[in-house]
C-alpha cells in the first residue's frame, strides 16, 4: 500500500477578517460611555489650565522633560520624588491584578487602549462599509472604482485620527497651545514631529488593520491574566447545560425536550470585536467585553426564553446554578478573598502616597563634597574643605533661606560671591522660585582640627518656615592633627 503524499502545512494560520455587527445593549452602552471618557481625556486634558503663579506652567497635566519636573493640576513632582511615580504604576499593576481578580479581563473589554482605538475604526467601517454583512460582501468582491474609494475614505479617516492620537500625545510634554503653534510653522523640535510620525503608524496599523491580533498574539497580558483567573472570578460564561443540545426554534417546537436555549443563531460570534465562539469555553480571545451577553439577551427576549443563557458568572457559582441552586448576585461573587487582598495593597500604597505627598518638605539640601583636593592648608594653618551645596526651592515663589555650619567649632564658611573676610557660622541667600540654586561654598578650621563630621543645616527664613539637613566630613592632614594633639598632650601635663 503506498503511502499518502504528506499535505504541506503552514506554521501560522491565514488571518480571518473580523466584521463584527451592530448591537444594542447594557454592555454596548457602557462601552460607549468608556469610550466617550477615555477620548475625551486623551485629547483634551493637555488644554486644560492649572493657575500655578508667575514661576511656574500652567498647563494641568505637564510632563516638563527641559526643566525635569511633572505637574498633574496642584501635584508638582521634582526628578528625587520619582518614587511617586513608581508609586503610581505600582497601583495601577495592583489596580489591573483587582479589576481581573473582581471582573475578568474588563479592562482588555473596554479601556485598554487598544480595545478603544479598536471600537473608534470599527465604527468607522460601519460609517463608510456597512453593517456586518455589507463589510462581508466589499471584502470579498473584486478591486475596482467603488471598493478602491470606498477603501481609501475610510483609510483616510484612519490617518487623520491616527494623527490626532500622535499629535494629542507629544502635547503632553510641551505647552499645547505653543507646540501646537510651532509643530504648523515648522518651528517644533525634531523629536516633535519623529513622535508624532510613530505614533500615526502604529495607530493607523494596530488598530485600523491588526486589531484582535494585537490581543490575541502580542499582547503579554492575556497571558498574565490566564494565571490570575479561578472558579471563583467572575468572566463571561456560556451556561451550556442550558443551551445543549442547539437547535433551532422549529426544531424545539416539534421536540420540546430534546433541544436547550440556545437556537445557535451565532449572534454571539457576529458581535464579537475578537471572533471568538464563547459557547466553546473560556479562551485567550475574549476580552470580556460582554457584547455577546446583548447580542444573547436580545435573541433570548425574541423567542421568549429567559435572559442569562450568556452571562457574567464564576465557574464555581455555574456549577451551583446547574445543580438547581439559585444564581448568587453578582456583588457578592466580586467580593472574595483574593479581592480584597488587592483592594488592601492598592489601599495602602495610595494611602501611603497621600501621607509622603502632604508631609513632603518644599525645600531641600544636597552638599557634594570636592575629591581632588580634599582640603588645603592656608598659609595661617587654618585647614580649607570645599563643598557645592544645591539648595531647592519647591515653591512657586522666592523665598530666603540660610545655611548653616553644626558641629566643626571654630569653623567659618564664604561662598565664592565674598572674600575670607566676610566668612561667617551661617550665610543668607534668596533662592528663585521653583528652581535649584548651586552654592560653592569653603569651610576653614582651625589649625589642628582633625577629620570631624558635622551637618550643613538649611532654614527657610520667612513665615512657612520649614528646613533639610545634611550629613558630612570635614578632611584634614592626619599627621598635623596628631602632632597638634600630642603637643597639647604635652603642654597639658607641664
């Protein structure tokens, strides 16, 4: 018997075109709602104005790269306090571990940037193509005059929100209104116009022609999610004990017993933005965007059966509803354990944010010590450190500050503004607004004072008061300082 030729096989499978259809519902609403939101922030917050004073932005939500600092309305945080941002996207990691843990992959349904950009083309298909079964018939018919207009209206459309997406993004590292002045003029930096090109492809390409591959192939998080996921999270679930055996309505009507809800209408698969069967279980492809529970509800409504054959629901509360017992409302399924283990952590970090962000100091000292040398003996010999102290002002205004030396007795400071004649315990100097002033300062002790640690001490002179302290050494020779100390030895025993 001869062996049959092998059938050549690809490593990956041809894409399938996505059409998803047009529905009405809770769910599609909501989605809505979300998509409506997160736009309407995305190109809208970097207009918004925030009064910070004469010395400061008053741009809202200001990522300022030139001047290293990031303004969220009265929020001002400087390059040191980065780990309010780290902060930040702690919570927000912790905050998509409880959104899974409470509601499945909400988040991939109806906020993940990709799911909205996404649901903005689709719309647009059905603007320019059609409904589901428009689409269906442009995208098998052959290249001419018609579908080549009809393709490049809607590609357009793609490019000019695909513009605005990369536009509304570098706006939020400059000043909008002067950016945008200058990116039309030509005057912008290079960088600006790099960011916004970027940004255009890959908008234009994920979302207007990649779509559910992005979720299903590159993204990371499904993954991720896969693991988080038990009996006990709440996700979209096909109650098949209810739906088995499929059947149409002619054909339960003529055997009422043999046939389950479901009519197998695939209205379930039409809606679906990912065109996955949700009546084959749980899978990588859904998003838990809950459309399929709309398009189900609506068919379930026509043929007078009850809603709910797709559903929200854990697989340990299905198990339940198959056995005969009643549905636990959906409140009490969010609130397990694991949930408000996350609610706790995401708690307590943002509540210890809070605390750092109200007790924070607005002034700060940092004193960098030179290396190379590390002291000089004057011709007196008095023995000369010097330091370059930065002295920060986090307020939006001027303010007096003066620095003193603690500890080191005997010792006197001058900066570079005033002679060894003026040297004083404390110098007074006014530090701009919103800025860092760069202090070189020199220290001088006595003859014969040996290495000795001790604070520069920083204090805001007017009402609000406030200050910062810093640890550090005083060098000087070892060997003078020795001899310095036995000839006191010495004189002490006469």
């Amino acid at each position: 018997m001869r062996n049959p030729a092998p059938v050549a096989t690809g490593l990956y499978e041809k894409r399938r075109g996505v059409f998803p259809a047009k529905i009405d519902g809770t769910f599609r609403r909501l989605k809505w709602a979300i998509m409506a939101i997160t736009l309407t922030i995305y190109y809208g917050a970097p207009w918004l104005r925030w009064d910070r004073g004469p010395y400061a932005p008053d741009q809202a939500i200001l990522v300022d790269l030139a001047h290293r600092r990031f303004y969220m309305f009265a929020i001002e945080i400087w390059p040191q306090e980065f780990y309010f941002v780290a902060g930040l996207l702690i919570m927000a990691g912790i905050g998509l571990f409880l959104v899974t843990s409470a509601v499945g992959r909400a988040w991939c349904g109806y906020a993940c940037p990709q799911t909205v950009w996404t649901d903005l083309f689709q719309h647009v298909d059905r603007f320019i193509d059609g409904d589901r079964n428009a689409q269906l018939r442009l995208h098998k018919a052959p290249w001419g005059p018609a579908k080549i207009a009809r393709r490049l209206l809607k590609w357009s459309i793609y490019l000019v929100i695909s513009f605005w997406t990369g536009g509304a993004w570098i706006m939020y590292f400059a000043d909008a209104p002067t950016l945008v002045r200058e990116f039309w003029t030509g005057q912008a930096a290079p960088a600006a116009y790099g960011s916004v090109a970027v940004l255009t492809f890959t908008t234009f390409w994920l979302g207007g022609f990649m779509r559910e591959q992005v979720c299903i192939y590159m993204c990371p998080w499904p993954r991720i999610q896969a693991a988080m996921l038990d009996e006990k999270s709440l996700i979209v679930t096909y109650k098949d004990w209810r739906g088995e055996q499929r059947g149409s309505v002619k054909q339960a009507a003529r055997d009422p017993g043999a046939f389950g809800d479901c009519i197998d209408c695939n209205q379930c698969v039409a809606v679906c933005p990912t065109g996955i069967d949700i009546r084959e279980g749980p899978q990588i492809g859904c998003i838990t965007c809950a459309l399929c529970i709309d398009a189900c509800d609506r068919v379930m409504a026509q043929v007078g059966r009850p809603r709910g054959l797709i559903d929200y629901a854990t697989l340990e509360d299905a198990a339940r509803e198959k056995a005969g017992c009643p549905p636990t409302p959906h409140a009490k399924l969010i609130w397990h354990p694991r949930t408000l283990v996350y609610l706790g952590i995401w708690s307590a970090i943002g509540a210890g944010l809070l605390f750092a962000l109200g007790t924070r100091s607005h002034i700060d000292l940092a004193a960098q010590k030179d290396r190379n040398p590390p002291y000089m003996v004057l011709s007196d010999g008095a023995v000369r450190n010097a330091w370059t102290l930065k002295l920060k002002n986090m307020e939006r205004r001027p303010r007096a500050m003066r620095v003193a030396l603690e500890g080191l007795p005997g010792a006197v400071m001058w900066s570079d503004a005033m002679g060894r004649d003026q040297a004083a315990r404390s110098l007074d100097m006014t530090v701009a607004a919103d800025s860092v002033l760069p202090l070189r300062v020199y220290v001088a002790a006595p003859p014969g004072t040996a290495e000795h640690g001790f604070h520069f001490v920083l204090t805001a002179l007017d009402a609000e008061g406030g200050g910062d302290r810093t640890e550090t050494r005083f060098d000087a020779p070892e060997d003078e300082a020795l001899e310095h100390r036995e000839h006191d030895q010495e004189e002490h025993a006469r």
